[in-house]
C-alpha cells in the first residue's frame, strides 16, 4: 500500500489495518505529514520515541477489537496530554501533566494514537487563529487568509490530511468557525456531553471539548468513544434521550428573517447560504423563518457582559501575577473582566433566563435551526490590524449556542466563487437543543453528502467514504437515548413482531448482512415462527439482517418479551463493526431446521 497517498479517514484506516498494513507505518507516515508544517498548524509535534507505549500496546491488540484502533488525532494545546507541556499558546504559563485529560484517555484506550498539540488563539480567546506567540495560523486552503480560532491548528492539521480527526475547545464558536473555513464537520457537543477534566477552562460554564473531521461518521466515531460522564467533572453530565429523531425527514428548520442575516461584505456569501436552504428542503425540510433577535441579544452577553469575568477566573493567578506575558489582544480581553461585578453577573445571569425562555419557544415550531457558521472571513493581515471588531463579526452566529445550552454540527455548504476570498470553503451550523447531537449528525451528514465535495483539503472525495449508518465507524456504541439493535427473523419489517419495533418508537436504518459466521435456524415451534442464529467457529454463513434503533427508555421493555431460547447478545456485522442483535442458545436448537443456506428469514417464509 502507497501510505503517501492513504487517506486518513477512519473507514480507509480500517481497511488498511484489516489488509496487514502495520500500525507504526500508519503513524510514521502521520508524523512526517505532520513535520511539512508551514502554517504554524503545531505547537509541539510528537516524536516516534514518545509513541512507544501507545505503538507496542497497539501492535499487541488485534486490530478489529478497538474503534480507533491507530487513528492518529491531533489535540489542541489547551488540552492535557501526559508527559508532554500544555501552554494554552503561553509559554510561561506551560505545565507538564502526569495525566491525560479525561477524553484524551478514552481516545487512546480505544486506539488512538497523538500525534501532536496545536497551535491556538492564547487561552482559547478569539474565533480566529492569529492570537498566538507561536505564529498566526494560516488557512488549509489559502494560507494567507486566518484558518478561524481558537482551535486553528487543530482545524487545519485534519484538513490537511496529517490527522483522522482532532480535538478542539468551544466557547463562542471555537469548534466551528474553523470547521467552516477549512472544510470540515465541527462537533459541538451539547455541554457535559465530554468531560472537561484535564483541560484549560476558558469560560468553564459555557465550554466543551469540540470535535474536527472530514466526515460526521467520524466525527459521531470520537464521540461515540469520548461521551462517558466523568465523576470528577462537576459539569459532566450523560447522554439522555433525544427525543423523535428528525434527521431522516420531514422535519421543519429555522432559518433566520432576511434583515436578521449579515454577510459582512461577502458577495459569495448570500447565494451560499440560499442554497443551503434549497438544499435542506431537497432532504424533506420545511424553512420557517424565525426572528434571531433574541438569540444575538443573548450571544452579546458573553463578550460584552460579565461572562468575561469567567476569562480571568480561568487565569486569574497567571495574569495578575504576570499581565506581560499575556498577548494582546487576549490581555486587554480578560483585563476587562474586571469591571464587572458580581451584582452585574447576577443581573446579567437573570436577563440571560429570560432570552433563553422566549428563545426556547421556538423548538415548539422547528426541529433544528440552520444558520451561517460565519458571514465572512478575513486576510491574516486585515484581522490583526483590527481584531476585536473582526473578531466580533466571526462570532456573530455562534456566541450564543453555548450560552442557551444547545448541540451543533457546522458542516461544509460549498465554495466562494467571487470576491477577495474566492476559493475557499464556506459552511453553515445546524443546531438544536441539548442532547440532540447524534440527529444533528446524521442530517448533516446527508447535507454534505448532497454536494460534491473533498475531504477538507486533500484530493479525497467524500463520495469515497461510507455515510454515517448502522456501518459506519463507532455507530452503534454512542447510546445516546437509543439502543441499536439487529434482527433477523419475525422483528424484520412487515413481519408479524415487528410492531412490538414500532409501539415503541424504534426506527429502521439500515437492511445489513451479518459477518459470515453465523449457522441460522428455523426454530421448533410457534405460532409465531422464529430464527435462531448461532455464531460458529467455521461453516457459517452472512446473513441477511435490518438494525433499528430503539429509544432507551423502551429497550428494557423489549427484551423482556424475548422468550427463551432467544436473547440478546453482541452480533458482528460484514464491515466488522458490533452491535446488538438476536442471538440463541445453542440448547434451543432441538427440532430446529438448518436454514444456513438460504440466508434469509424471508427466503425461508418464501419456501415453508
């Protein structure tokens, strides 16, 4: 295999690993992507000496028994990684960690392997990637133009190709202006979702770790493996139900009133988000126009009201003790805190309720919103000659998501085709409520596979990868609210049980074959007839199967009116990936009919 040309998206690692390759190959190859750094995408790249641990204990584990088994990912250097210093993008305030942060250790038990610490907006303060000693970031596309912030680096090592994915922090848009200027999805996980032990707080109200990514599968990969709540974070919190699942359709989406949109100059811009729009109604939306008044008000208090002093309680210590080493405008930024008081943090705190019961309304009349990630984007120049009112414009749509406690998925809408930024990508958000982050992924998926496009900025097409289904990479181990289940005998659609499915808000996504492994049975019996599938050794054979997706709350229910000998059990799937599925005990097989053969429930009915 030609590892220069091995794209880096988790589906075509596991097809490597799964055909020999080895994984301190995959990694080499990683790292020497990685050192063609021109952009100040890294802080501090990773030697293969610092590797070992990760690389032995990899090269010991099958590679099918792991998730993200030798994925390399990239971390943004707010974020602890053990062993190696943690800067924030300020020398003199780095530490070394004896431990990794929460979600970095999960990421690893689960195969991932570091690469790297990146390049940042100074203590995770600006939405644009030029605030940092250790150089302005540059875009993956147009280096002269800002690559977006705080997680500069992070964005632009994915969307070059050096990493599967990266992590980065989100504040007041830090994981999706990036993501919009680089071509990439941007996970904003609801808040709590990802612990934030380990990492250097910003806000620490308001923050969650963020996820980049070429593709929503991978992205819903990570956090299938991140999202576990964490005793020692105070404001971790687990997944709950979400509710109806909108992103197959019809659905109704908010899409802000025309006087409440603003491009900032980008002739590209407006046409782009129009189509967004014509798109979004292709996959069975609705538009319903929404007044943003209300949200922008409340996006305003974060910069412009005492949420700021969250800022300076992160680094109060630091920056009273050494204000110099603190870069401006970061500097001025949190300094500012200190004019407000605890009685204005109250009084704000309270308008803030406000504006989230009168925002919050409008979920009674849309399933998500759609709005622009950014309006505009700017040269490295033009942002650092005015920065605070650039700075503003980038965060326009996004400071208030974190604020009124919503998921968001910013996802790849296209190029500007006219203007000073022609060329480069341009994205929208979709957001919703909390704990909505796994339909928000799936539709975005669908969104961005309705286009052709690259993986951010390598030659890779999109079309190449699988869409985010019941095969794609890590789906199925995220529970969020819902319990992935395959079956295979009188539960399949239109069958006698599969109302017992259906009764309980189960959805199907997707018809599967299980992996060829299986010896499958009509069981003795009835009145309802029903198969046994039993996994062997040898002799077996795929099996033809549907996995539908049932609301945690009911799945106790269902598998408590499965009768012996059924149960069950964990079910490999033909692209190796588990999930949860029917299975029986061998000692049910007395009077069973062999029915291996035909591989297919249906093709037995079709014959009996």
């Amino acid at each position: 295999m030609n590892l220069d040309t091995l794209s880096f998206d988790i589906a075509s690692l596991r097809q490597a690993y799964a055909a020999g390759t080895p994984v301190r190959a995959v990694i080499a190859e990683a790292l020497r992507r990685c050192a063609a750094d021109d952009r100040h995408v890294f802080i501090r790249r990773l030697q293969i000496s610092e590797l070992e641990t990760y690389l032995q204990a990899l090269e010991a584990a099958d590679p099918a028994s792991l998730p993200l088994y030798g994925v390399p990912f990239a971390i943004k250097d707010n974020i602890d990684l053990a062993g190696i210093p943690t800067t924030a993008a300020c020398p003199d305030f780095a530490y070394t960690p004896e431990r990794s942060a929460f979600v970095v250790q999960q990421l690893i038990a689960a195969g991932a392997v570091p690469v790297g610490k990146t390049n940042l907006d100074q203590f995770a303060t600006g939405l644009n990637g030029t605030r940092s000693p250790y150089g302005a970031c540059g875009n993956a596309f147009r280096p002269e133009f800002i690559s977006g912030g705080s997680s500069a680096g992070s964005a632009v090592s994915v969307a070059l190709g050096w990493a599967s994915f990266s992590l980065g922090t989100d504040t007041a848009g830090s994981g999706r202006v990036p993501a919009s200027f680089n071509n990439l999805i941007g996970l904003k996980p609801t808040l709590g979702l990802l612990s934030a032990t380990g990492v250097v707080p910003a806000c620490r109200t308001v923050d969650t770790v963020s996820v980049f990514a070429t593709t929503a599968a991978d992205a819903q990969a990570v956090l299938a493996v991140a999202a576990v709540p964490d005793p020692a974070d105070a404001y971790s919190r687990a997944a709950r139900p979400f509710g109806p699942d909108f992103s197959a359709g019809p659905f109704r989406f908010g899409v802000p009133r025309p006087q409440d949109l603003a491009f900032f100059d980008n002739p590209a811009a407006p046409g782009l988000f129009e189509q967004a729009v014509r798109r979004l109604e292709s996959l069975g939306g609705t538009a319903v126009e929404i007044d943003l008044q209300p949200f922008l008000e409340a996006a305003r208090l974060l910069y412009d009201g005492p949420w700021v002093a969250e800022r300076h309680a992160a680094i109060r210590d630091f920056i009273d003790r050494k204000p110099e080493a603190v870069f401006e405008p970061v500097r001025t930024i949190v300094q500012g805190a200190q004019r407000y008081s605890a009685t204005d943090a109250f009084v704000a705190r309270y308008r803030l309720q406000a504006l989230q019961q009168v925002c919050n309304a409008v979920w009674q009349r849309i399933d998500c919103l759609l709005t622009p990630t950014a309006g505009t984007t700017f040269r490295i120049a033009a942002m650092q000659a005015d920065p605070i009112r650039l700075n503003g414009q980038l965060g326009y749509y996004t400071n208030f998501m974190n604020l009124l406690d919503y998921s968001a998925v910013a996802v790849p809408a296209g190029f500007q085709d006219s203007g000073d930024a022609a060329g480069l990508p341009w994205g929208v958000t979709l957001a919703a409520p909390a704990f909505r982050d796994v339909p928000l992924l799936r539709l975005a998926d669908r969104f961005h596979r309705a286009q052709t496009l690259r993986l951010g900025a390598t030659e890779v097409a999109l079309e190449e990868t699988p869409a985010l289904g019941a095969g794609a990479p890590g789906a199925g181990a995220l529970q969020a609210g819902t319990v992935r289940v395959a079956v295979c005998g009188a539960h399949l659609s239109g069958l006698p049980l599969n109302g017992q499915l259906i009764q309980r808000g189960a959805r199907l996504l997707a018809a599967v074959k299980s992996a060829p492994e299986y010896r499958f049975y009509a069981l003795a019996g009835g009145p309802v007839k029903r198969p046994g599938m039993v996994r062997v050794a040898e002799g077996g054979a795929a099996i033809d199967m549907e996995v539908w997706e049932v609301p945690a709350e009911h799945f106790g229910s269902f598998v408590d009116g499965i009768p012996a000998p059924l149960g069950i059990g964990k079910v490999r799937l033909a692209d190796g990936s588990w999930v949860s599925g029917f299975v029986c005990e061998p000692a049910g097989l007395d009077g069973a009919t062999d029915i291996t053969h035909l591989g297919s429930w249906r093709a037995w009915l079709a014959t009996a």
